[in-house]
C-alpha cells in the first residue's frame, strides 16, 4: 500500500466553472477509476471520446454532432469514427446511426462499463508491500570524485548535443562538507 501521507494535496486556483456558454462534464470518481481501468496507453482517442461521453450523456435530451465531439477531444473524423468503433466493439457504447430522417443516437452502456472494469481490476494480481522483496543500490561515497573528468576539467557526459556545454568549474567532494566534516546542502 501506498503512502498517502505523501501524496500532493489537491487546490486550485481561479474559478472552475467559468460562463463561457459551455456546459460543465461531471462523472463521479468512481465512473472515472472504472474507465481508466479499462483503457492502456494505446486507447487513448477511446479514452478521450468515453470521457467526452459520460461527461455529457443524460436521458436524451439534447444532440451533440460529430463535428463537436471531434472539436472538443481534439480529433479527426477518421480517429472519431475508429474510437467509436472500438468503444462499440467493447461494448461500453451503443452506436444506433440515423437513418430514413430518424435521428441516430449514442447510448453510453455504464452497466458495461461498470462490468469490464470489475473484471479487470478481480483479474488483475495485488501484491502487498510484504510481498515484495526490497532492494537497496548504495553508491559509495568515493565514487563522487570520480565523476568528474580531471584531465579538462569537465564533467563526463553521455549527451551528443554540442551545444550543452559542462560545468568548468566542477564541485568536488570537498565541496561538500565543511571544517567539522559535515555535509552541506
């Protein structure tokens, strides 16, 4: 388990919902856990339309048209049209497109949803802290001499940019600790 002791503490700053015409998303915690649990890195554009989704879905009240789906998550028609696609191959979205003048409608499935993320989460390994064996890589003190490259005076660097240009006067251990052999920070 986590330390949430150390955890940042959550503020803001500003007013959060700000008049601007649009209308604000809300999704609960639990909603959001539940979706996260279910997209990797690679679904991003999916991620993004479920949130757009659930953060604006209700009992049909309203229409939102593509072109403002794709506005505001910030994609194309063709990665639009593939997100959807696989949110309804995942079976969390039902796409019933319009047809003969009857307009199409998007049905967010959060009982699908809802179902996905507890499989994911029951079929995911939990390891306790106690489980896992501790490992500790100690550099000794001595090596901080050696960082250094004494012959230019320079430090030694991997980087292949030419333009960063090393310390000319580095720090060296002694540097560190002043007359009654205590560290300085």
């Amino acid at each position: 388990m986590g330390n949430f002791n150390q955890a940042p503490i959550l503020k803001s700053k500003g007013e959060k919902n700000r008049e601007n015409g649009l209308k604000y998303a809300v999704r609960t915690h639990y909603l959001e856990m539940a979706l996260f649990n279910i997209f990797t890195g690679k679904e991003g554009a999916q991620l993004k339309l479920i949130l757009f989704l659930t953060g604006n879905s209700d009992k049909g009240n309203f229409a939102v048209p593509e072109a403002t789906v794709m506005k505001r998550c910030g994609m194309s028609e063709t990665t639009y049209k593939n997100a959807r696609k696989k949110l309804v191959e995942k079976g969390l979205i039902i796409h019933n497109p319009s047809t003969n003048g009857q307009q199409g409608e998007i049905i967010v499935d959060y009982d699908a949803i809802y179902k996905c993320a507890k499989e994911i989460i029951d079929n995911t390994p939990v390891s306790d802290i106690d489980d896992t064996p501790s490992k500790s890589d100690n550099t000794p003190s001595g090596d901080i001499e050696y960082t250094y490259n004494n012959i230019n005076n320079t430090i030694n660097s991997n980087n292949q940019n030419p333009n960063i240009i090393s310390e000319r006067n580095p720090r060296v251990k002694d540097d560190f600790i002043d007359e009654n052999g205590n560290f300085i920070f």
